[in-house]
C-alpha cells in the first residue's frame, strides 16, 4: 500500500512516500483530530488520499505533531527545524532540514507544460535552455515553484521575478529578484522515475 524512500541532498532529507489507491478511513489514526475534521470537508476521492498520505508520511517522522502553517501559507512542525510539502501523482514528499529553509516542488513529466511555458520563461531562459524538451522545461518550472516557496511572498510572476541558469546536469542557481531585494539559491532539479524533483540542498543567500 505504501512504500518509502530517503533521498538525501547535503544537509537536506527528502522523504517520498508512494501509494496506490487505498481507504482513507483505515488511516485515521495517522490524523490528529483537526485533520479528521479538515479530512472531512474534502470530497474528490484523490484530494482525500492526498491529504492522508502527507499526514502519514508526516507521522512516520515526526509522529502526531501538528503541520503549521504561516502567514504565506508555509507549512512547518514546531520545534522541528524547517519542513516543505509537494505532491506529484501517487506520491508525497516531504523536505527536512535542521538548519535552514527548504523548498520542495515534485512535479510530474507532462506534455501539456508546452502549451503554458511561454508564461513561466523569461527571454534569457528561451534563449539558455532546450525549449523543446518536455522534461527541461518541467525542470524549469519546478525549479520556479521551489523558488516560489523560497520568495516568502505572494504576487511573483514566474517569467520576471524567479529566475533559473543551469549550472550543470543537475544543480542549477536560482534566482529570486525584486527591485528592493535580491536573492538567490543553488538548486538541484532531479528526475526521478516520472517526476521531477527541486529542492535546495543549501541557504537562500542575499546579493547586491
């Protein structure tokens, strides 16, 4: 029914927990009382399982703490150093790391990301990356969502204010630009099996 995975990048833990379908109702006890409630308002069969797997992966490592959320809508657990949740098809994962933020982004390999990148990509980046390959341009907007996490804020165009170059296969500098604060990040966008993985493996620094 689910089976696990670490993957560790640096400092930085990723737990993936893949499932199939299963009942949500058997799992229960994973949920603390707020999330049977919250468990409860969801309807789609898919959201629900969702929902219960994150709530078990999170179990499995820090037993029935509550997942926070901040002002932004960032998720953490308390006393717990620094956590990000994302969703691909029929996995969760969950980044840790003791010492610093961390953004997560799972995004699954799809055809359709063709038909929007034009909304996600700056000039330069059309220029510096394969525009033609489906699985570039999935990293590209997963390395952009990871960023997203990492702006801490809201009201961010993709194509103008989060920024990606290639450094090599794997690791890429990801910047978060805005004219009173500037930001940037070493990211690592990996593909595993049908799904790009994008995290942080070290800090979000500042730069002039």
């Amino acid at each position: 029914m689910f089976h696990t995975e670490k993957i560790k990048y640096g400092p930085v833990s990723v737990f993936l927990l893949y499932y199939e379908d299963f009942v949500t109702e058997e799992h229960l006890h994973n949920l603390l009382p707020a999330e049977q409630l919250k468990l409860a308002t969801l309807k789609h069969p898919a959201r629900r399982r969702e929902y219960v797997a994150t709530r078990v992966l999170r179990t499995m490592h820090f037993g029935n703490e509550a997942i926070l959320y901040s002002d932004i809508g960032a998720p953490y657990v308390d006393g717990e150093g620094f956590i990000s949740i994302s969703h691909a098809n029929h996995v969760v994962g969950m980044a840790y790391c003791e010492t610093f933020q961390v953004g997560l982004d799972l995004e699954p390999i799809h055809e359709k990301v063709m038909r929007v990148k034009h909304k996600f990509l700056s000039k330069e980046e059309e220029e510096l990356t394969d525009t033609s390959s489906v699985e570039e341009m999935i990293k590209v907007w997963s390395g952009k969502e990871a960023l997203y996490k990492l702006a801490g804020r809201k009201e961010i165009i993709f194509a103008e204010n989060l920024l990606l170059t290639r450094l090599d296969e794997l690791k890429w500098k990801g910047g978060i630009y805005f004219p009173n604060n500037k930001k940037e990040v070493e990211l690592i966008l990996d593909r595993k099996n049908n799904f790009v993985i994008s995290i942080n493996a070290s800090p979000v620094y500042e730069v002039n």
